[in-house]
C-alpha cells in the first residue's frame, strides 16, 4: 500500500513568530472585511452619496498597493520586527483616527494612513515566518498558520460588522482593531527575534517614483469599471493604460539594476516563483471576483439583508478554515502542484451550483455548497503562497513575499472588475427578477472559467516537496 510520505516537522520559533503575527495581521483582514458591508451605512450617517463614500474603500486600497513595493527596503533599513511594530502601531493610530472622524474626507484621509499600515504588513508577515525556517521546512504547516487571518476574516469580518451596525454606532468598526493591535504590540516585542538592520540600503527613487503611480492607476482605473460604461469608461483605460506603461518601465528600471532595485524582479526568472505568481494573479481574479458576486447574489436574487447575506457566507470561510492544517500537510509531503490542482477543481465544481441556481434554490444546499467551495479555496492558496519561497535566501524572501502579494492584489482588481462589467452586461435592461438572476449565472459561469484557467497554470507549479537541508537544526512537531 502507498503511504504519503511524512512531512518535516516545523521549527519551534517559526512557529511562535507565526501565531504572533497572526493576532497583528487580524486588525487588518477583519477591517477589510467589516468595511465591505459598512458603505451604505457610512453614506446615510455622513451625508454623502455613496460614489464619494466608496472613497474609504478605494483611497484603503490604493495606499495599501503603495506601501507593498517598499517592505523590501524598509525591512532591511530598519530590521523586520520594528519594521512590523512600526506599521502595527500606524494601523493602531489611523483605527482610531477612523473612529473619531468628522465627516467624509477626514475619514477617507485616516484610511489612506490606515491603509499604509497594512501594506506594510501583509507581505511582512510572510516574510518574518518564512525566514524562521531553514531552507523552507515545512512551509505549507507555516503559510497555513501565517495566513490563518485571511480564512478567518471572511467569517468573522460582515459577521462582526453587521452586529455592530445593527446595534451600535458605525464608529465601533474601527475600535473592533484597538485589541488585536495592543495584543499584536506586546506580543511582538516580546516573542518575535530581534534582526539587526542590514547597513543602509539606499532607497530606489527612481523605482519608487514608477511603481507608486503605476499601481495606483491601474488598481483606481480597475475600481471604476463597476460603473457605467465599463472598460470603456476614460477613467478606466486611461489611468490603467498610464499604469501598465509606468510598470513596464519600472520592471525595466529594476532588471538593470538587481543590486539596489527596490524589488528583485529577477526572482520571476525562477520557476517556482513565476508560476506562483501567475496562479496568485488567477487565483485572486478568482477568489475577490466571486466574493464581489456572493454577497450581491444573496441580496439582490435572494432578497437578504447585508448582515444575512453575511451570513449566509459564514459556510465558506468555515470550509477555508478546515482544510488549512490538511492542505499545509500534503503540500509539505506531496508538493504544491497537487494540491493547489485538487483545490482548485473543488472551488470549480462548488461554483458550478450557483451558476445553475435561481431565486427559488433551496438556500441550505446553496450554504452546503460554500462550505464545499471554501475547503477548495483553502486548499489553495496554501501550496501556492507556499511554493514562491522554495529555495530562496534569507535575502530573497522579502522580495519574492512583495512580488506575490503585488500579484494577487493586482489579479484580485482585474477580476473584480471584469465579472462586474459581466454582471453589468447580463443584467442591462433586465425587467424581473429571473431576467437579473439569469444575469448572474452568466458572472458566475464566468468565474468557473477563471477556475479552470488557473488549474491549467498549475501544472507549471514544482511538483516536488521542498528537500529537507541537511543542516537543518532540530525542530520540535507541530502542535496538535
């Protein structure tokens, strides 16, 4: 009989570092996914039409897509733990400027700062994981930890927000960050290893000039495609056509110059590296473009709530939840290409009842359903986060984190606004409420398609497990 092989245990202070960051990284997911069923909410009590309300989404977005690129050199400037007490205690700051804002544009001002904090952190908190653990030992057990905010999120997240709406002021969505952010702090200082600095790395103006504008034209431009008239709206092509020159050139500025260049994007020349980015990128169209279309389904073809549609959601992130610890496992022992293939065909075959479905679908077999399609959706992103660090230096892996989380955030934007121009277009003009469910099978077979181009690119993904270093220093099993 075949048996998997096992997989290396996980070193004991990689595993510390990861449980630590994870308590920081949950003030930045639950605001994300408390913030997406807030919009309405924040434009009655503030006066202004939901257009300039949307602000407080998209100025979030756009500073995160900014603060990203510079991890790299901020980490080796400063060193990695202070460069993440740093950009906790900034998250910590503009929550609670959040929370005391006076109306519109002051709260739109206190996210962009908001949203400099938690760029800074996502791709740190890859970072500081994976450079615990000597020559990537059991990096799916230790992504499926550090990315455990981002399971949990969407089940706690609209929960959490949709209780505080119904009961308390909006104003309480941002305290919701204040305990995670002091926890993260304390704990932080306390448990994650000190690294010195590593000299005084010039900055790459020139780099950093390009990137900047280019994302935040191409992620702004993304944001407006929802609206009338779709990519062929001025604000949509040109800034995003702006956008995709300035990262050519920028792409450009960085191969010439591998030794200082804000990010190495020489690591793309590495397999492992460049096919987890291509499927990150298909993975977020996949993943943000179904998460733009559930929530509206169940409120527009089902007739639910913000907070029941929330609800109703709550089987999808249990599922992602589930099969972290399993995914982590077989990507280890088996390898990345497996697994990611086999989750993605689960979330594929989990979408496919939504694309059949109607206003009269009994709503327990829909719910089974996401719990179904959240199992597959944690089986992925697991062995693909993990597979972009096989092999790197202790150097490396800030850059290789920033490439990927560029790559998903990018991927996330392009699919977003693509099954809403979808979803647009099978809607228009639709008269009853089978012609706008009719439109949403259209989106959602959609999506099934970004599923099935992304279990394609997967095979590009190695399909060995990472080999244990000889040198490797003794760690302790993972706890149960």
């Amino acid at each position: 009989m075949t048996t998997v092989p096992a997989a290396p245990a996980v070193p004991r202070r990689a595993i510390v570092t990861a449980l630590v960051l994870v308590v920081g990284g949950l003030a930045v997911i639950f605001d994300s996914t408390i913030m997406s069923i807030a919009l309405k909410t924040l434009s009655i009590d503030l006066g202004v039409p939901v257009s300039t309300i949307q602000w407080v989404t998209t100025a979030y977005l756009l500073a995160l897509g900014v603060a990203i690129p510079v991890v790299g050199w901020a980490q080796a400037r400063v060193g990695g733990k202070r460069l993440w007490m740093i950009a906790l205690t900034i998250f910590l700051i503009a929550s609670i400027l959040c929370s005391l804002a006076w109306d519109a544009p002051s709260l739109i001002a206190f996210r962009v700062l908001q949203g400099i904090g938690g760029g800074l952190m996502m791709p740190l908190m890859a970072t500081l994981a994976i450079q615990q653990v000597p020559g990537g030992v059991g990096l799916g057990r230790l992504m499926a930890m550090v990315s455990l905010p981002a399971a949990l999120g969407p089940i706690l997240g609209p929960t959490i927000g949709g209780l505080i709406l119904s009961f308390a002021d909006w104003r309480w969505l941002f305290w919701v960050n204040v305990p995670f952010c002091v926890a993260g702090l304390l704990l932080a200082w306390r448990f994650i290893p000190a690294d010195a600095p590593r000299g005084k790395p010039v900055l790459d103006w020139v780099g950093l000039v390009l990137v900047s504008p280019a994302l935040v034209g191409i992620l702004y431009g993304l944001s407006n495609v929802s609206q009338d008239g779709g990519f062929a709206r001025p604000d949509v092509w040109i800034p995003v056509a702006v956008g995709l020159v300035l990262m050519t050139a920028f792409v450009v500025t960085q191969v010439r110059r591998p030794n200082g260049a804000l990010v190495d994007v020489g690591l793309l020349r590495r397999r492992s590296v460049a096919s987890s980015s291509a499927v990150l990128f298909l993975s977020g169209a996949s993943l943000y473009g179904a998460m733009l279309l559930l929530p509206l389904y169940f409120q527009i073809v089902r007739g639910l709530d913000p907070l029941g549609a929330a609800l109703m959601l709550v089987p999808q992130g249990v599922g992602a939840l589930l099969s972290r610890t399993l995914a982590g496992r077989f990507t280890d022992s088996i390898g990345a290409r497996f697994v990611a293939i086999a989750g993605f065909v689960i979330m594929g075959a989990a979408t496919i009842p939504f694309a059949m479905a109607d206003g009269a679908t009994n709503q327990w077999w829909l719910m089974a359903v996401l719990l179904v399609r959240g199992f597959g959706m944690g089986a992925v992103m697991i062995p693909v986060m993990s597979v972009a660090f096989l092999g790197l230096e202790h150097d490396e892996v800030p850059h290789a984190s920033i490439i990927t989380r560029l790559t998903q955030q990018l991927g996330g934007a392009f699919g977003t606004a693509l099954l809403a121009v979808v979803l647009e277009l099978a809607t228009d003009g639709a008269t009853t409420a089978a012609d706008v469910a009719a439109g949403f099978v259209v989106a959602f077979w959609t999506a099934v398609g970004f599923t099935v181009v992304a279990i394609g690119v997967c095979f590009a993904l190695p399909a060995r497990p990472a080999p244990v270093p000889a040198s490797a220093p003794p760690a302790v099993a993972e706890p149960a």
